[in-house]
C-alpha cells in the first residue's frame, strides 16, 4: 500500500507516493529539512541534498571502518 506526500517548492505542490511503512520515517526527515505546512525554496531543497548526501557519505565511511574491524579479527 502506498501513501501520498506532498510539499510546496517555489509556490508548486509536489506529490509523490511511497510505501506505507516508510511514509512515517520520511514524514520525520522531511519535517527537519522543510517546512512542510508551507513553502519551501529551491535552495532548501539543494541545502537537503547535500545534507543528505553527506550524512550517506559519513555512513559509508562508518560502514567501511566496520567492515575493516571485521575483517581483521577474521584474519587473526
């Protein structure tokens, strides 16, 4: 089942549909990085991005430290 989300960017409603089961997460995130009630400018929208994508990089930087541990207790 799928859930309808939508926000205002430069005076534009934007809708999209995404699983029930993720909607609230997503909900949760867009509320830190938009004003969901209201309108948002493009620049929030690209200030979003690059947050994102650093939090994604911070991640899988973590990811691979983990991934290193792992390995050299396997190898020991």
């Amino acid at each position: 089942m799928s859930k309808k989300i939508g926000l205002h960017f430069g005076g534009k409603r934007f809708d999209i549909d995404v699983d029930d089961h993720f909607s609230g997460f997503l909900k949760e995130q867009m509320s830190r990085d938009f004003n969901i009630e209201g309108n948002n400018d493009i620049k929030a929208l690209l200030q979003a991005y690059i947050r994102k994508n650093y939090e994604l990089y911070e991640n899988e930087k973590r990811v691979a430290a983990l991934l290193e541990k792992i390995e050299k207790s396997f190898s020991l």
